[in-house]
C-alpha cells in the first residue's frame, strides 16, 4: 500500500555535497519511520540514517555521523537526505526504507523498500 521513489542521484566531487529524496505515494509519511541504507559490492544494505514518525529524532551510522543529515517533510510526503563532506567510499546505490511506528538501524525493522538511487563521488 506504500510505494516509495528515490531521487538525486548522481556524480559529485570529493568533498561535495549532494542531496537525495525519498516520497511515498499510497500513504501519508505522518505514522511512518524511515531509514536510508546503500549497498556496494562488498556490503550490502549498510546502514545509513533513520527518522522518526515524529521527526524529532534521527539516528545514523558511524561512517556517516557529521557529514549526512535526514529530514522529512510530511505535508509533501518526502524524507530528505543531505550529505556533505562526501569520499569515494560513499559510492553506493542509496535506498530509502519505511514501517509504521518504527525506525532505527536494522533492515528487517522496515517493510517498504524502494528501487534505489546511484551516487558516485570522484577522487
């Protein structure tokens, strides 16, 4: 009942920034939790950030703390994420994640998943 479509992907320098967005169709984002995750060939579905139903609390993975920022906007039904300060190993295809009343750092806590977004950051 929930379809969710990333977007933003795309090339950026090392030590750019760039910004993803995630917008669900089918229901409101207002009782949803939503996390991002990205996978590369040696690790898949690592996570990445995670918002609150409320939008008053986030969470986010060690290798991305201080650099990426979630944020959501429920009136458009879009969770963004912004990073910043961005390295190669950031490459990855990014996805973003939803389920009711839920968020935090493991995949299998999410039930709406969407197709993904590619992000390369050069040297």
């Amino acid at each position: 009942q929930v379809q969710l479509i990333e977007s933003g992907g795309g090339l950026v320098q090392a030590g750019g920034s760039l910004s993803l967005s995630c917008a669900a169709s089918g229901r409101t984002f207002a009782s949803y939790g939503v996390g991002w995750f990205r996978r590369t060939p040696e690790k898949e579905r690592e996570f990445v950030a995670a918002v609150s139903w409320s939008g008053t609390s986030t969470m986010y993975g060690d290798s991305v703390k201080g650099r990426f920022t979630i944020s959501r906007d429920d009136a458009k039904n879009t969770v963004s994420l912004r990073m910043s300060s961005l390295k190669p190993e950031d490459t990855a295809d990014y996805f973003c994640a939803a389920a009711v009343s839920y968020y935090g750092s493991a995949s299998a806590g999410y039930r709406y998943w969407g197709q993904g977004t590619h992000v390369t950051v050069s040297s």
